[in-house]
C-alpha cells in the first residue's frame, strides 16, 4: 500500500521569485523544520539526477532518507525520488493564479514492515499533512516578506 499526503498554499510571489527560494535543496531545512540536516551526495546540487541525504524528525522519531531528483524544472515543478527505508515520491508544483503561486507538495509514499507498513502509513498521514502545512506556511512567509 501506499499514503498519498496532499498539501497545497497559495503564496504572494510569483512563481520564478518562489522557484528561486527553493531551487537550492540544500537551503530546504530553512522551511522544513522537520528536516534536521540535508547533504548532497553528488557533485550536481540541482536538475535531475542530483542525489541529497536528508536527516527527518518528528517527535521522537528519526529517519535518514535519501533522494534523488526526478524533475527539474524551473519555476514550474520539482520531483524526487524517496530511495531510503521509506520509499515513494514527492512533486513540488507551481502554478501561476491571480495572486501570484498555487504551491503544492503531493506525497507518496510506502513504509516498510517494520514502521508499521499499511498501518504506519495510515498513522502518519494525519501526522505528516500536520507537518507539512506548517512547513509550507513557513515557506510562505520566508517569500512573502
């Protein structure tokens, strides 16, 4: 199975000043505050291919994720590639509304057994959406102003 996690802003930017406010993965942990500590494992840093460990904790829980970009482009959308225990993957999309940016950060993803599997997921869903919201409000606010 597999935790689809949805979770969309509309920001007051346009969408090239917000693309460029997160085109460096490694500057990411600014707004996700569940992100501890992201390292880039390849020379490249950004477009497809580029390769990241990201150090996540929520609560009491940690988990070392790696990523791979999948989608790169520009002012429009990102992808990655979850290749650590949790595995799936993840789409940044930016769409131009009358206001500036509709931001939106879908999610899927497939714990192993043993964080639980389907009911892990079906645990984390609420937690993760929680999570990402306010993650997503910091980013709005880290542009915005």
């Amino acid at each position: 199975m597999t935790v689809r996690i949805e979770q969309c802003v509309d920001i007051a930017v346009a969408p090239s000043v917000l693309w460029s406010a997160m085109d460096d993965i490694r500057s990411h942990g600014e707004w996700m505050r569940d992100a501890i500590e992201i390292v880039p494992l390849s020379e490249q840093h950004q477009g497809v291919g580029a390769e990241f460990t990201c150090v996540t904790k929520i609560g009491p829980f940690r988990e070392r994720d790696v990523l791979r970009v999948t989608q790169w482009e520009p002012g429009v959308a990102m992808g990655i590639e979850h290749l650590g225990a949790v595995k799936g993957s993840g789409h940044f999309t930016l769409t131009p509304n009358a206001d500036g940016t509709s931001f939106c950060w879908v999610e899927h993803l497939r714990f192993p057994w043993w964080m639980g599997g389907p009911v892990g997921e079906r645990v984390a869903k609420p937690v993760l959406a929680r999570v990402w919201q306010r993650n997503l409000a910091r980013l709005r606010a880290l542009v915005e102003t």
